[in-house]
C-alpha cells in the first residue's frame, strides 16, 4: 500500500522515468498491490528506463568545463572535446611488472577505441610510485604521475612531457570523508592542513569505498565522474567507467583516478598486512 503522501512521489519518479506511455496511473482510488497502474503496451525501450535509473542515481549531470585553469591542454589532439560527454574505460592490467599499468579506451560511440595507456616504473620504491601516460596511436608522453615521497598526506606532483610541473592531486588531511585535491601550480598559499592553501581547481569526493566519485571545479560545477564498472573487483585488476563533460580535459582527469587507484590499493595492501600480523 502507497500512502496518499508518498503518491506524488511515486507519479513524479514514473514521469522521471519516462512510463506515462507504459502505464496508466488511477489515481482517484487507494494505490494497492492490485490497482497502483495498469501495464499496457509500449514502444519505450528498457534500456531507457535502465539509463533514466541511472541518471537518477548517479546523480546530476555533468556540466561543461567553460575556462581550464591551466593552458593548454596535456594533448592538443586527446585533451578537449567540444561534442557533448565523452565516456571511457579504464582497465588496470592483471599482468603487470609495475602493478601500475592501466589501458584505457574511449567507448563514448559504442566502440572500444585506443585512447591512452598508463605504465609504472620498473623501479618501485615504497611510497614513491611514477606512472606516465601516453597516447595509444603515436606514443607521446603526456602526463607524468610522481608520486611525492615525503608529504603530510599522500600527493602526486602532475608533470606536462616537457617535464613542467603543472599541479598536483593530494588527498584531503582534513576531513570528514574521503577528499582528493587538485591544485594548480604558482597559484600561491601553503601549508598542509589546507588552512593557507589556495581554493582547489578540482575537487574529487564521493564513495571511495565502492570508488564511486566526481570531479568539481571551483564553481561546484561536476565536470566529470568516474565508477567502478563490474561487480567484482580486485586491488589488481581494478576496472572504471570514466565521464568527462565538454571542455574538460580527459588528460587529467583519467591521470587523477590512476592516482587514486593507486593510493587506495597501497592503503588496502598496509591494512591486510597489519591484520596478519596481527
């Protein structure tokens, strides 16, 4: 039985969902098991009531990116898209001499194509990782992910492939959920307890548990998101399903969830390895 208060929330998520066509609604009758709607035929195709569930859930859209705080971009030709949302995979490689290797592919049409891959340094040092991307088709640097070895709280200095530093992504010291920033260099403050630092670019928080989060700028627009794509994951093989809005550089925002894969499977590896000591 659905409550007279809780009937305009219903018809609202079924207009949201678009069902008006699928179902005929009585409402001038108590809603019960037996008369809440009458299913008839329809045209709508199921996957777009599942991607309607999935707006809903995923929250709001993604906004265009209007200025980047940093020129030009990574790529000139990977970078930028001005056509709408661009969606990608990022797939870390189960077999890896670095532990760090991810491919990453674009499926925004439906199709697997080579966008970028991510490799680690064959020489790892605990606490100091370097990831570097590069283009799928002509294998140009294009990011540097280093990893800064001794910070208040775990950081990765973002390098240009002419080696100019042009930020960084830091986890949050201070905070009551899980929080990642991305500042951009000679932007001024200091300090690491974020009191004297300069307002982030970019913003990174959400459901690091389930590594469900999004990406805001300094105007709290959500110019991009990143999820996991499977049900079963594992600190090795690690799977995403990455969103980018229009005029948001891919670049950055695929070397920020490496970042974060990265730091959450460390944090992982330090808890089992206190448990069997224990």
């Amino acid at each position: 039985m659905i409550s007279s208060n809780a009937r305009p929330l219903f018809v609202a998520l079924c207009a949201s969902l678009q069902l008006t066509d699928a179902f005929t609604l009585s409402t001038n009758s108590p809603l019960s098991s037996s008369s809440i709607v009458t299913a008839r035929r329809s045209n709508t195709k199921l996957y777009n009531i599942f991607d309607a569930v999935g707006d809903i859930l995923s929250g709001p859209k993604l906004e265009a990116e209007d200025a980047l705080p940093y020129h030009p971009p990574f790529c000139d030709e990977l970078s930028i898209c001005d056509d709408g949302v661009r969606t990608f995979a990022l797939k870390e490689r189960p077999l890896s001499f670095t532990g760090e290797d991810f491919d990453i592919v674009e499926i925004t049409n439906n199709n697997e194509e080579d966008f970028v891959r991510v490799r680690g340094a064959m020489l790892h040092l605990p606490g100091k990782d370097k990831m570097r991307m590069a283009s799928s088709s002509s294998g140009e640097n294009l990011v540097t992910m280093d990893r800064v070895l001794i910070a208040a709280t775990p950081s990765y200095d973002l390098y240009r492939s002419d080696g100019t530093k042009i930020g960084w992504i830091e986890k949050k010291l201070i905070s009551f959920m899980d929080t990642f920033d991305v500042y951009m260099e000679g932007k001024g403050g200091f300090g690491v307890t974020g009191l004297f630092k300069p307002t982030p670019a970019y913003r990174i928080e959400g459901d690091f548990l389930d590594r469900n989060f999004s990406f805001k700028n300094e105007e709290g627009k959500i110019v991009a998101r990143a999820s996991m794509d499977s049900w079963i994951q594992i600190d090795m093989m690690n799977h995403y399903q990455v969103q980018v809005a229009e005029g948001m550089d891919a670049c950055l925002v695929l070397a920020c969830v490496c970042c974060i894969d990265e730091e959450f499977d460390e944090e992982h590896q330090e808890r089992k390895k206190k448990r069997e000591e224990e």
